[in-house]
C-alpha cells in the first residue's frame, strides 16, 4: 500500500503542463510587420499624394509650352503670362491653363483657323519691371537734383553763402544731407552771383561785429568760416563801404565795457594778427575817442 497509493483522504494535484510560448510570440510579430508594412504603404501613398499636388499647384506645370500644347489659347491679358523666375512672380495658378482644360478646348481635326498663341508679351512683361525701375530711378535722380538745386537757392539768397559753405550745407548730416552727386549738381547749376554774395557777407559782419578790413577777409577765405575764393573775399573787402575807424571804435568800446581792458590793452588787441587786425591808425583813432 505504501509505494502505491497515497493516503487515504490526500488529494495529490496532477502535474501541470507546460504552455507553449512561441505561438504569442510568432503572433506579435506577425502584427509588428502588418503594422510595418501598413504604416511604409501610407507613407509612399502620402508623399505621391504631396508629389503630385505639387507638380499640379507648381508655375513650371501650369505654363503651357508652345510645342507642347499649341492649342491652348492664350489668356485674355497678355502680361498676366508668367515670367521668368528671375525677372518676376509667376502668375496664379487659376490663371493658368491646367491639362484638362487644355483637354477640352482642343478644336475639331477640321479646324482651320486655328491661332497660336504668341509668347511676345511674356518677354514684355518680363522687360518691362526693369524698364519701370530704371525710369523710377532717374525720377527719384532727378527729384533730389531738384530738390538740392531749389534749397541751394535758398541758402544763396537769405544768408549769401560760398559755393563750397553751399557744398558743405547741403551733404553735412547735421544739414540737408543730399547726396555728393545731388551737391555738386546743385551748385554747379545754381545762378548766383559769388562776389556779390561775399560782398553781403561782408557787409553782415561788418555791421554786426565791427570787423577790420584784414580780419572780414581772413574770415570770408577761412575753412571754419565762409569758405569764399581769395578773388571774391577780396571784391568784397575792396567794394564794401565801410567805416573801418568807426569799425575799430566800436570794437574798442566792447573791449572796454564787457572786459574792462585798459586803452593800452585795447590798443594791442585791436592790431594784433591773433585779435581784430586793425591798422595802427585804425586803433589810435578807436583809443583817442575812447571815453575816459
């Protein structure tokens, strides 16, 4: 009984079996590819969907060569034919003949009137942007040689400025700031008359800051000052009528009054090359008529 059956009462479980695991496994990639597969083909199907939306939507589909399709008739604008890619925008693609309208306005194999259309008016189109704007270039020129012509003018006329001061006036950038050519042009054209124009000067400063005859000569020729040519600073000196001992009276008097300088002082002032420029006689009148 002992090496035969168990107890009496003792329930003894039958082995288990083994399941087999291959099975899921074979099945999981078998779905693993059928998903590969399925996903590859509409990646493909996709990107010829993209490929061909493009090549319909693209200019270079929708321009009708001439011996491709000599039937197609020409739109109802020339100029809206697409141009180049490099001298302008292509036109629309609803502009454009696709191949199936072409399709279907083909004529009868009978017609014998049938007109071609002309591809002149796309080289005209292509031309003409760069004709625009060569000709919108020359006005906008010309515009500014204008513009600085007029307010070289103006600069002349109320405050009798050089041809160089105009020169620098009109390209200085705390100025008008023309171009050089526009400058150049302006005072080159410009009906003024320079002498005259020194001569008024002249007389402002004369006026104005009792100058000497040396002294309104060096600043009608300095660079930091009017910038006028030796000849006409000195038609101006020559041709100004000035009082030149009134003019170095009223220079010494200022000394006087807003330095309190002695006659002395005054005096070396008024003839010194670095101060007024006066001629010895020039300051001893000044220091004589002094007021004491």
């Amino acid at each position: 009984m002992n090496g035969q059956y168990p107890p009496q009462g003792y329930y003894q479980e039958p082995p288990k079996k083994k399941r087999k695991k291959w099975p899921w496994i074979v099945g999981i990639i078998a779905v693993v590819v059928v998903l590969l597969f399925a996903g590859c083909g509409a990646l493909v199907y996709s990107a010829g969907n993209a490929i061909s939306e493009a090549s319909k939507g693209s200019p270079a589909s929708q321009t009708a060569e001439p011996t491709a399709d000599p039937t197609a008739e020409p739109t109802t604008e020339p100029t809206a034919e697409p141009a180049e890619p490099s001298t302008g925008p292509a036109s629309e693609p609803t502009t454009a003949p696709t191949e199936d309208s072409a399709a279907e306005e083909l004529p009868s194999a009978g017609a014998s009137d049938l007109e071609l259309p002309t591809f002149a008016s796309s080289e005209t189109s292509a031309s003409t942007p760069s004709e625009t704007e060569s000709a919108e270039a020359d006005g906008g020129t010309s515009a500014e040689f204008s513009s600085a012509l007029r307010k070289a003018g103006t600069y002349s006329s109320t405050m009798h400025m050089s041809k160089a001061g105009l020169y620098d006036q009109l390209t200085s950038e705390y100025g008008e700031k023309f171009s050089a050519e526009a400058a150049q042009y302006a005072v080159d054209n410009l009906d003024a008359d320079w002498n005259e124009n020194a001569l008024k000067s002249a007389e402002s400063y004369s006026k104005t800051m009792h100058m000497s005859k040396a002294g309104l000569y060096d600043q009608l020729t300095s660079e930091y000052g009017e910038q006028f040519t030796p000849d006409e600073a000195q038609y101006a000196v020559d041709t100004i009528d000035a009082d030149w001992n009134e003019n170095a009276l009223k220079s010494a008097e200022s000394y006087q009054k807003n330095m309190s300088m002695s006659p002395d002082a005054i005096y070396d002032q008024l003839i010194s090359e670095y101060g007024e420029q006066f001629t010895p006689e020039e300051a001893d009148y000044a220091i004589q008529h002094l007021s004491k």
